[in-house]
C-alpha cells in the first residue's frame, strides 16, 4: 500500500513514530543535499537535516497542505540551512566575505587546491546573492529541482524563476573571475 | 548584458533547464563569438558539476541520524504528554542485558535459537537445507518485528501471500520469499503475525487481504492493529476500509482504537464508513460529546442517517432535541 506524505502526516500527528521515521527516510537525501550546498561538509550537512526533521517534528501540526510536504519541508530546510550558516560564522568568528576583503587569486603551485579554491570561492558567491537568488540557483543546481517545484518553494510564477536565475547569473559573472582567467593563471 | 539581448530568454531557458535542442545548439553557436553569453554559459556547466560532485552520505551515519532524531521526538513527547506507545529495540535491549546480565543473556540467546530452530522444524518440510535456512531466518526476523517501522524495512519482501484458517486455531501460510513456501503453523506463531501483516498492507488482491483481516480479527496483536487502521484510513477501497474497520472490533475500549475510530468519523467521506464508526464507538460507551466533535456539526445537519443513529444512541434524545 503507498502511503501519500500527507497520509503520514495524519499518522504522525495521531502518534506514530514508524510513520515519521518512514518520512523521514523518504525525504532525508533531499535535504541532506540543501544542507551540503550550504555547509560544504557531511557532518554540516547531517546537522542541518537532524535539526530539520526535528523543526518538522515540532511544527507538523502548523503545516497548512496547501502546498506539497516537499515544498515546505524544502522552505524549512533552506531556513535552517542558512542560521547554520550564520552560526558557523559566529562561532569561527568568519567575516562575511566582502568586495574589499575578498581573497586575491594569485596563481598557485597545486592546481587541485586552486580548483578547489575556486569551488569554494563560487559556492560563496551563490550565498552571497541576495536570498531569492541563492535559493533559486541552489533548488535548480544542487537539488536539481524542475521549474515548477522552484517556483512553489519561492511563490513566485516559472517566468519570474527564470528571470532570478538570469538575474543571479549575471551577478555571478559580475563578481567572479572568469575560468579563463584561472585556467590561465594555471598554465602560467 | 542589456534587456534587448538577442539570447537573453533561450539562456533563461537554459538556465531553468528547459531549453530545446535547437536552442541549444543556436546558442552554443552564439557564445563562440559573444563573451558575455559564454561566461555564464560557463558559469552554468560549473555549477552543474558542482551540483553533481555532492557527496552522497554513507547509510549507516543516515541511520543513526534518524535513530537520534526519533530518540529526540520521543523523549519530546514524553515530557510533553501521555507517553506513546514506544518501539522496543531488539537489538540495544539484547546488547544492554549482555552488559548488565551476561548469564541470563546467554540462556535467553539460547533460548531464542531453541525455538526458532524446533519451530521450523515442526512447522515446514522444507525440501533442502538451503531451504531450511531460508525459513529459520524468516522466523527469526519474523520473531524480531515490534512495530510497523520494522515491517517497512523487513529484509524479506512477501509476495503472493494467502493465508487460509484450518482447525484448532492453526493457519495454513502461502507466500513467496526468495521461494514459495507452504506451510501450516499456530496462528498465534510470530511468523503467522507477520504474514498477516503483509497480506493486509501489500496485497496480492483484494481477496487476500479481506481474508487476511477476517484472520487478524482473531488475533490480539499490536502491529497487526496499526496495519488494521492504517488500512481504515487510507486504502483505496471502501470494501476494505469497511472490512478493517469490523477488524478492529477485536480490540474494544483500547485509547488508540477509539482515537482512530473518531478519526474516521472525522475524516472519512462515506456514510458507510461512518455509520460502522459510530456503532464501535456507541458499542465502547464513548462520549457523546466527544462523537458529536469529532462529526462536526455539519455532517449532524445534513446527513440524515448520521442524525438518526446518533439520536438513537442518545438515551435521553437530548441531540435529537437540540437538532
């Protein structure tokens, strides 16, 4: 028998922990990897996710199913993605990256650390991209999600998703060296 | 890059992942003579791969994240209310009375084997020795379930499931596990529970599963109660849903019963489903008050079957003088 999230819900609400388990499992990938675009890390990634289902837990009984289970739990996952973000950065005493204390890109030695660097460097910017943005570019690359379910998670008609995805490209490019310049800087 | 861009809406459209073959390749085309076109264009691939390079996580650290997010609930819940029914752990429960009784963990090890190998031998000729062994893990995993959380993730998937009653409360068992087997056994037997549970939760057919809840309905058993009102809420089949109902009737004055039975009264668009409901709940003494909540006022105004039976359980007709 198939059971609907909306039909584990009611069994959760009613009690049953084998229904919020089987919940869990099904959503659990997702936002482990919503996590991971954020943290960078696994066990950042599990963090976000244990105190997503936890928030879920709590807050079940607020959801209204007037959109899909997925869709909030996607807005919930991406909500606690970035106050863990935030903490992190209270915690290591992180400056939020700015025009003026950006890293330089000065050529180096390893090229897999550059490589790396430069990952690190693009998945910064798209955290610095204003919140509607970040998400929007987040839900299309690292979740793959399809048009549709983006613009259910940022309320927002497919047309007005395309446009932010185009508009936070543009920002991207405006801010970050282009490959070439790194893969220059490589070969030099 | 300026709104009036040529390739503005196809790298929209490539952006959001919805962009035609034709498009594409026009677009490629472009972004070997335009900068602008080519740098987000480049921008798209990296954070594609990005995207494909995230780590999956390994399945035991999932595991164990869910197992403490589920020990936080229902340590949550406890504090909060009424205890729920809680899931016992073979597993930590067996390794604590290692720690703590090691003497009375070997006996009890023992013991468990014991009965799993003499009941498979008493119940089954199985044709081989591999056989054999197939049947005394199915047991033994079968001898393990607690709650329903167990039986989505059995290790073995039943299927072809029949179950047929035969005298002095004996069961004659027919399912596939990797194989067919045939076999009779006590229908109180942990392996008889639970395939019962399957044949009422994932169903060869219609038949099987009514079968299986006729069966059940002699059965006093936990999981086979939440797999009877999972089915009350939610199969498809009003036929089913009626007959898991009836089912429940094994269980009479149990909370959780009655709390899925108000729910159905609530819930349940069928007239049918409801008038069974409440003839359970009126059978159970349960609060008018508490009926008529869980009704709701509209269902008492226009439905007149519902009316009339609630007014009939009213002794003193005070709902009937109040509508």
């Amino acid at each position: 028998m198939h059971f609907s999230d909306h039909d584990l819900i009611d069994e959760i609400l009613a009690g049953s922990h084998a229904a919020f388990e089987r919940l869990i499992k099904r959503h659990e990938e997702h936002v482990y990897r919503i996590g991971y675009s954020y943290a960078r890390q696994v066990e950042g990634a599990l963090d976000i996710s244990q105190n997503v289902f936890l928030k879920v837990h709590d807050r079940l009984g607020s959801y209204d199913r007037r959109s899909a289970f997925r869709t909030w739990l996607t807005r919930v996952a991406q909500n606690e993605s970035v106050n863990w973000l935030r903490s992190q950065q209270r915690h290591t005493g992180h400056e939020e990256l700015t025009p003026g204390n950006m890293p330089s890109y000065q050529p180096v030695q390893e090229s897999a650390v550059l490589h790396q660097e430069n990952k690190r460097l693009l998945l910064d910017e798209v955290h610095r991209l204003n919140p509607r943005q970040s998400q929007a570019l987040t839900l299309r690359y690292f979740e793959n999600m399809a048009l549709r379910e983006i613009a259910a998670v940022l309320g927002c008609s497919e047309n007005q998703v395309k446009s932010i995805l185009f508009r936070g490209m543009q920002k991207l490019r405006q801010r970050l060296p282009h490959q070439n310049h790194w893969d220059q800087e490589l070969e030099s | 890059m300026n709104q009036c861009h040529p390739y503005q809406s196809l790298l929209e459209d490539l952006l959001a992942g919805t962009i035609t073959a034709a498009d594409g390749d026009a677009l490629q085309a472009h972004c070997s003579e335009c900068n602008e076109c080519a740098e987000i264009l480049d921008l798209h691939e990296r954070l594609l791969a990005l995207g494909a390079e995230i780590p999956a996580p390994d399945q035991d650290t999932l595991d164990d994240r869910r197992e403490r997010i589920l020990e936080q609930t229902m340590a949550h819940r406890r504090a909060a209310g009424p205890a729920a029914p809680e899931r016992p752990r073979f597993w930590s429960d067996l390794a604590q009375l290692w720690q703590q009784h090691p003497a009375a963990a070997m006996l009890a090890t023992a013991a468990v084997l014991l009965v799993v190998v003499f009941a498979g031998r008493w119940s089954v000729k199985p044709s081989s020795f591999d056989d054999d062994l197939l049947l005394q893990a199915v047991q033994h995993q079968a001898a393990q379930q607690a709650g329903l959380a167990e039986y989505w993730d059995a290790p073995f998937s039943f299927t072809n499931v029949s179950v047929r009653q035969r005298p002095t409360g004996q069961l004659a068992l027919s399912f596939d596990v990797s194989r067919h087997i045939d076999l009779q056994t006590h229908q109180n037997s942990a392996l008889a529970k639970e395939v019962l549970l399957h044949a009422i939760l994932e169903p060869s057919s219609l038949g099987s599963r009514m079968g299986a809840m006729d069966v059940s309905a002699q059965i006093e058993d936990r999981r086979l109660q939440d797999a009877l009102v999972l089915t009350m809420h939610h199969d498809p089949s009003l036929t089913v849903r009626l007959n898991a109902l009836s089912s429940l009737a094994r269980y009479p004055y149990d909370g959780q019963v009655q709390d899925a039975l108000l729910t159905t009264l609530s819930n349940d668009q069928e007239v049918q489903m409801r008038l069974l409901a409440l003839d359970q709940l009126g059978r159970q003494h349960v609060g008018l008050e508490t009926i008529r909540s869980a009704l709701g006022e509209e269902a008492l105004r226009s439905d007149p079957a519902i009316l009339q039976r609630v007014s009939a359980m009213n002794a003193s007709s005070t709902l009937s003088d109040e509508f």
